[in-house]
C-alpha cells in the first residue's frame, strides 16, 4: 500500500512559543515532542517552522495513523529543559482551505418555465461531482454542500442559465403575446438580471464565503473601497454571501465598479488560505452570553485582528491559527475565574 498523501499526513501546531529559543532548537523540541509514545506521536517526516503565522508551525509524519493519534490526546504540553516554563499547544488536522465545506439552499424555482428542473438537477451533478445535493422540495429549494471553489462553480453555471431566460424575455417582448402571460413566465427573470454583468460593468456580482466576508467587511472595507464611488449591498444565505456592485452617484468610469469586483477577488483568495476559525460554546448556560461578549471585549485589545462574532449559543472566532488559539485560550481562562467566583 502506498503512503498517504502529505496534507492527510501533516498537522497543525499552534501555540509554540516565539522568540524563546533559536528557531532550529525549537523545531528540534518540536520533533521530540511528537516522537514521544506518551504524547501518543510516530516518526516525524518533517517539521515547517517558522512559518508564516506567528507561533505555527507543521508537522508531518511517516504515518498517517499517527495524525488520528495525535488528535486524540487531550493536551499536549511542550517542555524542554531548554525552556523556562512549559507551553501548551494546540494540534490541529491541516487542510487546504481554512472553510472547506460551506452549505447553501437554492431556489431553483427561477428555471421551471423554462427548464425540467429533474433533469437540471441531473446536469449539474454530473458536472460537479464535488458537490452533495439534497432532494428537490416541491417549491424548487434544494440543499448543496461542497467546496467554496465547487460552490463558485455553481454559482456561475446558474449565472449563464439566468442569463439565457433574459435573453429569452428580450426576444418574447418583441412579440406580441399577452403583458400577463409574459409578467407570469418571467415573473422572477427580473430577479436574476441583477446576477448578470451589465455590458458597460455597471454592476457586477461576487460570491464569498460568509465567515472570509465578515473579516474583509470589518478590516478592508476602508481599504478595497478607498477613492471610489462604488455601492455595495450583500445577500447572506448560509454560508455563502452574494456581494451586488454597482456605480454610485457620481458615475465613476465604466472599469472602476470591475476593478473593485477584482481588489475583493483577489483579497478573498489571500485570506481564505490564511484565516483559521475557532467557537467559543456558552458552557454553563445561554445566559452567560453577555459575560462571555464582555470577556472577548476586554481581550480583543489584546487581539486587535481577530474578530468575534457572537452567536446565540457560542462565539465564532476568526483570525489567524495563533491569534484564535490564543484568544479562545485568554477567554476560557478568564471564564473559568468567574465561574470559580460566583
């Protein structure tokens, strides 16, 4: 039998301490670490530190069984005689993608005067094996699960089959069948023209993992916007998010609304392969809720590019490995003082 491919057989290490020791020693602590039998570890194939986030590094090891080892035992402190004091750490599966499956509901309703929406469900499933499809409701929603690339994909594989059902409204208005019967056949084409790229770029659409959104929204809006006139308005469904870009009142040139379109393409992409999501669950009970946002307040300063977003029974956490790692630390730590407290 072959060896595992190297993702399946590598882990994330996060919480490793920086500045302390020469970065060649430390990796040397690293190996040791995770060739113990009691940190439940295996031979190391290689270690990748330092990395490109403070405090990460990679491990990979010879054996893929090792990965499942590793994960399993509960904490993993590393200590040397060559450290002052020992540093918990936090082992995580490594992937490609930080989001690596997002779900959406789709409203195919939109195809069925035009289209058997049974055999289009088909087309699409034969095109995109990466993608999970529920059943088809009776009112045309359907259930999708898969990869943000795969997602995309689909994305603008309707995007083409909306823009043939505009097409098609623009050739039925020339003739002269009844207002009524043409309002009812396209009744929602109108709906998906706001989908399709105006000719003169006008308008233009993008499609965003929700989590990757609400970081940009809150650290680059200033930044992907700066000296621009471009209006932006955001459809959320799930874990995708639909971003609608248009000129604003000044009516900037036709390529600037485009030239915005590729600043948060391409801001998208840096931070997908770089953000890391950790939650917070209210453990005792919901009504702690407001002590936990109070706590994530008070550490946030701490934390200045990490961002918390508070849930009914949790707190998501979105940033880099280290940064999360060691927010959802601080935070857990201080609850636990309050907890003790009361």
């Amino acid at each position: 039998m072959g060896q595992a491919a190297k993702s399946a057989r590598t882990v994330v290490i996060s919480g490793v301490p920086d500045g302390v020791l020469n970065n060649d020693v430390m990796s040397d602590i690293l190996v040791i670490h995770f060739q113990k039998a009691k940190n439940n570890g295996g031979d190391v194939e290689e270690v990748k530190y330092p990395t490109t986030e403070k405090g990460v590094a990679y491990i990979t090891f010879e054996d893929q069984e090792v990965v499942g080892s590793v994960l399993q035992k509960n904490e993993h402190r590393l200590e040397d005689r060559r450290l002052p004091r020992y540093y918990p750490l936090k082992v995580t599966a490594y992937c490609e993608n930080v989001f690596s499956s997002v779900t959406a509901v789709l409203d195919m309703s939109v195809f069925k005067y035009k289209f058997v929406l049974e055999d289009l469900i088909q087309e699409l499933k034969k095109k995109s094996t990466a993608l999970s499809f529920g059943s088809l409701q009776s009112n045309g929603h359907i259930s999708v699960q898969g990869s943000f690339p795969a997602m995309k994909w689909l994305r603008d594989f309707l995007l083409l089959k909306a823009k043939s059902l505009s097409e098609d409204k623009n050739e039925e208005s020339k003739s002269h069948q009844r207002p009524k019967k043409r309002l009812q056949r396209h009744r929602l084409t109108r709906e998906m023209n706001n989908f399709v790229h105006d000719a003169e770029g006008e308008k233009q659409v993008v499609v965003l993992d929700t989590d990757v959104y609400h970081y940009m929204k809150c650290f680059f809006s200033k930044e992907l916007l700066a000296n621009t006139d471009v209006v932006i308005s955001d459809v959320t469904d799930g874990d995708i998010t639909t971003l609608h870009l248009q000129r604003g009142r000044s009516r900037p040139d036709a390529g600037q609304v485009l030239r915005v379109k590729e600043k948060i393409e391409n801001q998208s992409i840096k931070l997908h392969k770089s953000l890391r999501k950790e939650r917070i669950n209210f453990e005792r009970c919901i009504r702690d809720k407001k002590k936990y946002r109070s706590v994530c307040e008070s550490v946030k300063s701490r934390f200045p590019n990490v961002l918390f977003i508070p849930c009914d029974t949790h707190i998501d956490l979105i940033g880099s490995s280290s940064a999360v790692f060691e927010f959802k630390r601080e935070v857990n730590k201080k609850m636990q003082g309050l907890f003790q407290n009361r």
